[in-house]
C-alpha cells in the first residue's frame, strides 16, 4: 500500500452504521479512506491525534437551502463546523432562488442577485423574490457545472424542483396537466435526471406544486423511480390536515413504486398533537407494506420559512404582481384578517393560527430596511410602532416584495423527540440563511449529540451517528459516503462527545458549535481545532445513478 497522506489515530471510531464504537486508526489517500487498522499502528505524512475523541462519517443534510449561497460563499462555515460534509439541494420544489414560495415567476435554478449580507460574504438579494434575469442557468447540469466550479468545502447533489418543471409548462395557473403538458414535464424531468439529478422534490404547500393533482405527481414519482431515484416532499399540509397529506404522498408512493422521503416530518399546531402517534401508525404501516418510506427533522419545536406563506392558497396564485395588487386592496385585508384568526380547521397550513403574531418572528428582510424588526415577533413590533400585526405583516409583504423570512414557534418538544427517536428518521437543517436565521443553520447536528445524545439519552451515540450519516445516505441513494469503511470518500469529522453543543439560540442563532474539532471533506481537511482552514475546496458534486440508465 502507498503511504498514507494522513492518519486519524487512536480515536473512538463509528462506522456510521450503528456499531459501537472502537478504538482504531484511520488511513487516508487522496480522497478516500485506504487503511483502517489497530490504534497507533499507522504511518502517514500526517497525523492528527484523536485520543479521547469521536471520529465518523461526516454528516449529511438531506434538506439544505444552500443553493445561491455556496455559490457565493463555497466554504459555509455554519454547515461543515457543524461537521456537515454532504448537502442536497433542490428541495421544497423549488428552484435555487426561491420565488415560487411568493408565487413568483422563476423558471430556471437561479434567478437572485448577491448582496453582502454582513458576515463578509455574498448571498441572494431576493432569495424569495422574482428571477431578475443576473444568473440563469439553461439546464440541471449548467446548474450542477456552476456548482462544481464553486468548489465547495462539502459535498452537493441536486433535486430537480418540481415548481420548476409546472412552471415553465403551465405558468401559475391552478389546474390540472392537460396530457401534452404532462408529457413536456416528464421529458424534462427525465433530462434533469440523465444530467445528474438524484431525484424529485415537490412542496406540495407552495404554488405552484400545490396546483398538482394527484395523478400529475404519481407520473413525475414513476419517471423518477425508473431512474432509480428519490421524491422528497413537503407534506400539502403539516397541520390541521396532515393525515391526509401524508396518506396522499404514501399512496402516490405506493403506485409509482418511488422511493419516498417526507420533508421535516412534524405536526404543527397545538390542536393537533393529538394524531402524532396516528401519523407514527400510518408510516410504520407503510414500510411494513413494502413501501420505502422515510423522513428528516431538524430537532427544534420550531420552523421557518417565507412569510408570504402565512397567506391563504387563494392570494398566492397568479404570481407576485397579482398577490401584491390583492394586498393593496383594504377589503382584501379584512377578508384576510378574518381568515386568518378563524381557529377553525383548514385544508392549509394556516401559520397565523399555528403561532399567532407573538410566535411569529422576521427572521431576515435582505433589502436591509427596518433592521430593527429581526429578531423580534410581530406582535412585539407592532406594539412598538402602534400599529395592527395584520397589518405590520402585510405592510411587510407589499414593501419587501416577499423578499421576508420568518421563524414560525408552533410545534412541541415531546412531538420533535418522538419523531427524532424513529429509526428511519434522519436529521437535517432545513435552514436558510442571512439576517437572524433560525438556529438550525448553525446548530442541528451539535444539538442532537449534545442535548438529545448526551444529556437527555435519547438513544445511544451510535444511533445518532447513523442517523445523520449511513441512513441519510441510504435514503437518498448517495454513493460512497454515510460509512468508515476502506473504499469509501473520506468525509469524516472528528468531535469531542463530552464538549460538543450548539450555541446557536434563538436570540442569537449566528453561533458556531463547540466540540466539533475537525472536519475532512474528500481527504481535505476544511475545519481545524474548530475553525475553518481557508483551504481550496475540495468539494464534489455527486449525480445520480439515474444518469446511467435508459
């Protein structure tokens, strides 16, 4: 065997696949994992010290929003000193800038103008705003050639949106695929994923995926299962109507024979932690049956995401220009104001009556106006300028374009760690990024190891390791990572299991962990004693086997 170019020694080995740990050395050459053999027993031309310490597969994040900001800030450092070395994206079924949250008329990955955002790098100006035509990409592999070339200090593979693929067909409009139509998506999905693709995603709570019926999403998940790939899904609701959204994707799992992954599986709002463990059934059921089913969660009793998405389904069709002309009209707001504070069930995820403006918090607004509103809730702001929170909130909207990011409190600890303790749950951040983000951006992964890991023993160390590592891996089909194993890439963190802890909170979520103490991504070594190194990327983008079939 060659010599080693660097030797990880006498550490707390996991294997990512649920075996306890042992005390071992690990060799790596190049890019991958050459040797692993009895504590102290390795040479190499370099040597990092692990006595005392845990050394894994690096952690994937199965549901990330980094797609504009790697591009422009290929380091993310709140991701791999989390010990994050592989991110997918594509998710929610949305293109990389976001505007088909707002209903907005992006047709292509892309679309967002960079902006400093304050932290000494660059990220989208309008991440849920319209495309403004400064970087376009034509097709899924000029998307993933520009990802490649960002050179990253982790890992990529890319969902094709399903939002995209309505949107270049059909526009906005609220309707089912005419036949025709249906088979341009299907070829361009097929493309997508010859070029690359891992699989589909689809937000099925956002237009225009929530325009698809369910026929339209059984043939997208057909195409994709004959491709051999994934369909992550954001569940059409994740509240009052959450049983049924979920018996709707295990059915279109069911008939298309798809691999099916639900999106940050919750149930929001208190008045329906009562069907948690109907939800449990219903999954459990289905992978009794054969169907391939399963989840991530990021380990927070909170979310986040657009504020747009407080408004109802029928102000968000038709696009930014026609929710915003409805939001100028006084009577449109009185109809909303109504809807809004009706506590009654609804076939939407109404965020307002989940969190009230007290647990609605403006996590980023990019144009940099009102900075004085981050950080705080609606409620709170309001009172501060004398005005109604309805109207704070719809002032926001108009002005900003959409272009506002909330956190949304609504959900419940005992819900978060039920789901977190299920075997085929994985964990993930779900997290966007700039102004006051949610603290999942910096903190997912040290939180389970610290918090649910070694102070409340929610499961064992190796099962967590497995869940952020060989499960997400399995879940999502990606090749050669998620294990230690000789042969497989050497994305590995090391960290200190008595010292590991998020920092990141709510009041001040831009807070790097503790204890993740280093980091390879490909051989490279990206984190050192905790800090980022400023090396060249190494990072790779990895495309499905869907590419090599016909």
């Amino acid at each position: 065997m060659s010599k080693l170019d660097l030797v990880l020694a006498g550490g707390r080995v996991f294997d990512g696949l649920g075996g306890p740990a042992e005390v071992l050395d690990v060799g790596v050459i190049g890019d991958r994992i050459a040797a692993i053999a009895a504590p102290w027993s390795l040479d190499g031309t370099r040597s990092i010290g692990c006595k005392g310490l845990c050394v894994a597969p690096g952690f994937i994040d199965t549901h990330s929003h980094s797609d504009l900001r790697v591009l422009a800030d290929p380091a993310l450092p709140m991701k791999v000193r989390q010990g994050v070395t592989f991110e997918v994206l594509g998710q929610d079924g949305l293109p990389p800038d976001r505007a088909a949250l707002a209903g907005g008329p992006a047709l292509r990955p892309g679309g967002a103008s960079l902006a400093d955002d304050g932290e000494g790098t660059k990220r989208p100006s309008a991440p849920f705003g319209p495309s403004n035509g400064q970087s376009t990409w034509a097709s899924v592999a000029e998307y993933m050639a520009a990802l490649a070339q960002a050179k990253a200090h982790l890992d990529l593979a890319y969902l094709v949106p399903h939002g995209t693929l309505r949107q270049a067909v059909l526009g906005m409009e609220d309707r089912a695929a005419a036949p025709g139509e249906l088979a341009q998506m299907l070829a361009a999905l097929d493309l997508a994923m010859s070029e690359g693709a891992i699989g589909l995603s689809s937000g099925l709570v956002y237009p225009p995926c929530s325009y698809a019926r369910k026929d339209e999403i059984v043939a997208l998940s057909r195409a994709v299962a004959r491709r051999e790939g994934v369909f992550a899904v954001h569940l059409r609701s994740e509240s009052d109507e959450v049983l049924r959204a979920l018996d709707e994707v295990i059915e279109v799992a069911r008939l298309s024979g798809v691999r099916l992954h639900v999106s940050h599986l919750k149930v929001a709002g208190i008045q329906n932690f009562a069907v948690l463990e109907d939800l449990v059934a219903r999954c459990e059921a289905a992978r009794q049956a054969g169907i391939a089913l399963t989840a991530d969660q990021y380990p927070y009793a909170a979310g986040s995401t657009a504020l747009g998405a407080i408004l109802p389904p029928w102000m968000r069709g038709g696009g930014v220009e026609e929710t915003l002309a409805k939001l100028g009209s006084r009577s449109v707001r009185e109809k909303l104001r109504v809807e809004l504070a009706d506590p009654r069930p609804v076939d939407w995820d109404n965020y307002w009556k989940w969190s009230g403006p007290e647990g609605i918090v403006i996590a980023d607004i990019p144009s940099g106006r009102g900075p004085e509103l981050l950080g705080r809730s609606l409620a709170e702001s309001a009172a501060r300028r004398g005005v109604d929170p309805f109207d704070l909130a719809f002032d926001l909207l108009e002005a900003e374009r959409f272009g506002v990011t909330m956190v949304s409190h609504s959900q419940s600890e005992a819900v978060v760690t039920r789901l977190m303790a299920l075997p085929w749950v994985n964990v993930c951040t779900d997290g966007l990024l700039g102004g006051r983000p949610h603290p999942r951006s910096y903190g997912s992964y040290p939180r389970i190891l610290g918090r649910y890991v070694r102070d409340r023993a929610l499961f064992p160390l190796e099962e967590a390791i497995r869940k952020m590592t060989s499960q997400a891996a399995d879940a999502f089909g990606l090749d050669g990572v998620g294990r230690i194993a000789v042969g497989a890439r050497a994305n590995i963190v090391v960290f200190d299991a008595e010292r590991v802890r998020d920092e990141a909170t709510f009041a001040e979520p831009v807070r790097f962990p503790l204890g993740i103490r280093h980091v390879l991504t490909g051989g490279v070594q990206v984190v050192r004693d905790e800090v980022g190194t400023g090396l060249p990327g190494p990072g790779r983008v990895q495309r499905g086997v869907g590419r090599r079939l016909r």
